[in-house]
C-alpha cells in the first residue's frame, strides 16, 4: 500500500491522506490488488523453494489481514 502512495504522489506530486489510502484499500480496486498481489507474493515464495501448501496458505492469510476477509 505503501508503495501505491508512492506511486500516486511520484506521478502526481500530490501527498495521499490516510482516509484517502483507507477507502482506496477497501474499494474493489484496492481489495483486488491486495489479493493480486498476495497470491504474487506465494508465487515467488514457491519459486523460492517453499513448500507450495505453506506458501499459499501465507498468501491467503496476508489477504485476509489486508482486506478483513
């Protein structure tokens, strides 16, 4: 999430407020990157040498935390 700040005030030069980044993460948008994201994250944790099981279990534990689901 952080990173998408980033983003926006890089491209933008405007500054992103905490109730702005809260409803962009609880939107649909915000919700699908977190997941996109996550499972990304497990992708590479496999290709890392983690066992596949684990790492999608962690995958889905970061969007759970992320999204309240």
């Amino acid at each position: 999430m952080g990173l998408v700040g980033l983003a926006t005030h890089l491209s933008s030069g405007r500054s992103v407020g905490q109730g702005e980044g809260a409803a962009w993460a609880a939107s649909a948008d915000g919700r699908r990157f977190v997941s996109l994201a996550s499972q990304r994250w497990g992708d590479a944790s496999i290709a890392a040498g983690t066992e596949e099981a684990g790492a999608r279990a962690a995958a889905g534990r970061t969007t759970a935390a992320y999204t309240g689901g």
